[in-house]
C-alpha cells in the first residue's frame, strides 16, 4: 500500500467537505441491509430522479440503532437534521413529499432530531 502524502490528505479532505447541499443518507450496516436498507437506498435513487429533485442520495455506515433499522438521516436546509427510523417504501415517500418538498418533519418516524450548535 502506498504511503499517503500532503496532497492525497487535502483531496479526500476536500472531497468530504460540506458543501451546503441537502441531503440523505441511508444507514447501509449490515443490520441495515438486513432489514431492507439497500431496497430502501434504492427508491430514493429512484424518486429523487424521477421527480427531479436536487438532493444528494448517501450511503453511510452504522449509526448504532440496531433496533430501528432502516434509518435514514436527512439534512434540507432550514430544518433541522433528522434521523428517521424504520423507513419502508411509504416512509420514503413521506420523506420525499414531507421532509424534502413541503419542508415539515415526518413526526411519526423521527429517532433522533438535530439541533445547530
């Protein structure tokens, strides 16, 4: 393996920085996969290109809520972040049409909800 410089270090830096932009992320650990995570992933790909919105659809790894798997957390600006949990296909619409087009919480599904510092 080689052995990373300065540069290397600044690029993944930079490639992980925030840049602003409303988000989703789908809980991707096993336990997530398990309980259908990657078919959950899956719809909000292909919603949010169907419906042409501008957000960014993520992966990301274990959030340590086994017990509500699939979680997905989701950042839109002017909201707070929020961490829904046991999202199945007519949770990701509620996300869609709530969360993301009407700018309201999904209060039904919150796990844990965010606050700025």
């Amino acid at each position: 393996m080689a052995k990373l410089m300065k540069n290397d270090l600044d690029r993944i830096k930079q490639a992980h920085q925030d840049t602003g932009k409303d988000w989703i992320k789908v809980g991707m650990s096993t336990c997530g996969i398990a309980a259908g995570a990657d078919k959950v992933y899956d719809l909000f790909v292909e919603e949010v290109k169907k419906r042409k919105l501008d957000i960014q659809i993520k992966k990301c790894g274990c959030q340590g809520m086994c017990y509500s798997e699939p979680l997905v957390e989701v950042r839109v600006k002017g909201l707070p972040e929020v961490i829904y949990g046991r999202v199945d296909k007519e949770g990701v619409m509620k996300i869609l049409d709530k969360h993301v087009c009407a700018n309201t919480l999904v209060k039904d599904s919150i796990y844990e909800l965010r606050t700025k510092r």
